[in-house]
C-alpha cells in the first residue's frame, strides 16, 4: 500500500476542509453570520429556503408595477459595499405546464438567449453541473455592464415536472465574492416542501 499516496490525500481532505471553514467564517466586514438565517416558505411553488436574517424579501419582484408571478427577491442590507449597487438574490419558478416538455439544457439556453438579446455588454463566463434537492441542474455565471457599472451574476436552473427554478444573485464586481456565501446558502438549503 502506498502510504505517501494515502498521507497526500488526508492532507488535501484535511486542506479543503480548513478552506470551506475558513470561506465560510464570516468576516468583521460581512454584514450577516451564516447561522443567522430565517426560513423563506413558497407554498405556491412547494419550495423553502434559509435566507440571512437581515435580508429584506420581496415576494413578486417587478419593475415599474410589473408584477412577475413566482418571483421573489432577497436583498442584502444597505452597506458600504452595497452603495453602488443592489445586491440580490432572485427565485423564480416558472410555470411550463402548459407548454411542450423543456429541457434543462434548453431552460438555461433560453435565459442565455434573452439576456444576450436585452442586456449590455452581457457575456457568459461559465457553467457546470450541480445537484439541488436530489434534482440535477445547471449552474452558469456571467458578467455585464449596468449604467457604467460591472456587474456578475451566478444563477442556478433546475426542473421538476412542469416547473423551472432559477436562483440568481446579482452584484457589483466589487462586492460579489463578499455576499457569495449567501447565494451558497439559498442553493444548499433549498428544499421541496
């Protein structure tokens, strides 16, 4: 048996595990522990999720009176590093019952499309696979260009039956790593009820 091998690998466990600790601590800066959260219940849509305490929730988010049925808006606390810009994290269940069967692939595809057709200087930086809830689902990034400000997104499709999910969170360049845990937390404790 080969012992370097095996003491390699306890030390990489070991590595990552500080890593997630330490990533996840949060810093005299963050505005929100993570063990400071409530419970955000969608009983239209069947899902609950933990949110940061301090969160204002927003259910059926919309521009100018728009109202857009299963949407719901979490926003972080005004801060220093929200000033320039909002800061949040969207739900969104959209309703495919009554159209023809989507794929997950062709659900991300069509946020991808739209976003490239309506936003400026809108580019796609990544995507990968991921698991919610025991569902497979597609988790993608990118980066735009709000009123002279950049801005990066990180969003998370998946799909039961007749209902997409997206979760996305919004922020200035300047602050989106700070408040990444808190879309990390919305996607990890994301439950159907």
């Amino acid at each position: 048996m080969n012992t370097g091998h095996w003491n390699r690998c306890l030390g990489a466990v070991a590595l990552t595990a500080l890593l997630l600790v330490t990533a996840c601590a949060p810093s005299p800066t963050t505005p929100t522990p993570v063990s400071e959260t409530l419970t955000y219940t969608n009983s239209e849509y069947g899902y609950s999720v933990e949110y940061p305490k301090d969160w204002l929730v927003e259910d059926r988010f919309g521009q100018q009176r728009i109202q857009f049925p299963g949407s719901t808006m979490f926003k972080a606390p005004r801060s220093p590093m929200t000033r320039r810009g909002v800061v949040a994290i969207y739900i969104m269940a959209d309703d495919f019952s009554e159209e023809p069967e989507m794929t997950l692939e062709e659900y991300v595809s069509q946020y991808d499309l739209e976003w490239s057709e309506t936003r400026l200087d809108y580019e796609k930086v990544n995507e990968h696979d991921f698991v919610v809830d025991g569902l497979a689902g597609i988790e993608w990034s990118w980066k735009q260009d709000v009123g002279g400000m950049a801005f990066l997104g990180t969003m998370a499709n998946f799909m039961t039956d007749d209902v997409g999910y997206a979760i996305a969170y919004f922020a200035p360049v300047e602050a989106h790593d700070h408040y990444f845990y808190c879309f990390e937390l919305m996607l990890n404790t994301f439950k159907f009820d």
